[in-house]
C-alpha cells in the first residue's frame, strides 16, 4: 500500500517521465522516473509507519535497496534505479528507469499495510 497523497506524484512524475522520452529527453526521463520511484517508496513507508522523513532524495532508494523489509524484487528495482550514467550519459542498453520505477511501484502498492491486512 502507498499513501494516497503519493499517488497524485507518482502519476505525475511517470507521466512527465514517458513525455520526456517522447519527446528525445532520455535525462529527465531518468529523472522523472527516479522521483516516481522514490515517492512511491516514501508513501509506502507512510502507509507502514517506517520513519524514513529524514531521509530525502536519493537516500530513499538506497535505504529501499537495502531495507530486508521490502521484498526482493523491489530491492532490485531500487537498486537499478541507482545506476549510474557513464561518461557519455548513457545507461546500459538493457536498463530502463521507467520500467523499474513501474514495477517498484507495482510491487510497494500491492503489500497491504499492517492495519488493512
């Protein structure tokens, strides 16, 4: 479960992520897709009482990567959302942050919080 207050982010952030790529911006793509990615998690950490408020940005998914409380999956997608470009600004040819970041989110939502369970 993600707080609802998240979601009106995450939509809005995955939908300038895919407009970005439409549009030949693969970098704000990438930063779209992150943000998504990490209000997700934050939403999920609210759902679930787990006090990560001070954490910010980036630090989210890395706590999310390595959190033995989030399932597999998502850590794995938190992780690769944590790749980083190289010299040219370019990700691996078989990485794609908008659909990590669709599948984290994908996977927090579908765990129901302690008081809904």
């Amino acid at each position: 479960m993600i707080l609802d207050a998240c979601k009106r982010t995450i939509q809005r952030e995955l939908e300038w992520a895919f407009q970005a790529r439409l549009d030949g911006n693969e970098g704000l793509a990438r930063v779209c897709s992150r943000r998504a990615a990490i209000a997700a998690v934050q939403g999920y950490a609210g759902a679930h009482d787990i006090p990560i408020k001070n954490l910010k940005g980036i630090h989210v998914l890395e706590w999310c990567a390595i959190n033995e409380s989030i399932p597999t999956t998502a850590r794995g997608n938190a992780a690769r959302l944590l790749t980083r470009v190289d010299e040219d600004f370019t990700l691996p040819s078989d990485l794609d942050l908008i659909i990590e970041a669709t599948q984290l989110i994908r996977t927090l939502e579908k765990i129901p919080n302690k008081d809904h369970s």
